[in-house]
C-alpha cells in the first residue's frame, strides 16, 4: 500500500493472519512477531508462559526475550497472571500478549 516492501516482518496486531487490513498491521523484528504469538494449544492455563508445577504445588511464570529471561513461582495463578502481565508490559511494550 506504500509503494514498497516493508523492511523487516509484517505483523497482525490482533494475532489474526487472515486479517489483513491496513490498519491490523505493522512493521516487526522477528522477536517482536514472536511476542506477539497467540496461546499453543497445548496450553493448560489458560495464560501464557504459566504452567503449574505439581512437585512445588505452585505456578510458575517464565518470560523470555532475547538474553533476558525472568521467572517466579507463585500459589494463586492469579498472582501468576497478574505479575505475567506487568513483566510482558515492561519487556514487550506494544507487542505484548496475554492470552
């Protein structure tokens, strides 16, 4: 639509690629598409990067993003999803998504 190739990747903002409106997309680095991916299917949570531990009773919370890595364990998944949310703010801004 601007008369030539984007620079780098193109990125659906609601995470739908059918969705190809002009205004659902956006120039992205390959790490930033990849923060913006939906949940896997194999998720049991319900949110991203928290799973439950059964040997610690508790859910841990892991968020990567090139050498940076963070993670927490927690007794409420609420508490889990809650931090989850403020840490993917911080790290990945405009790209971040919950679920």
């Amino acid at each position: 639509m601007t008369g030539e190739f984007p620079a780098i990747h193109i990125d659906h903002i609601d995470g739908v690629t059918s969705n190809n409106k002009w205004s659902n997309l956006r120039q992205a680095t390959p790490s930033q598409n990849a923060q913006n991916r939906r949940l896997y299917k194999n998720n049991t949570s319900g949110h991203k990067g928290i799973c439950y531990h059964p040997g610690k009773k508790k859910w841990i919370a892991v968020l990567r993003a090139k050498e940076q890595k963070l993670s927490k364990a927690f007794k409420e998944l609420e508490q889990a999803v809650e931090w989850m949310k403020q840490a993917r703010l911080a790290m990945h801004g405009e790209f971040a998504r919950f679920s």
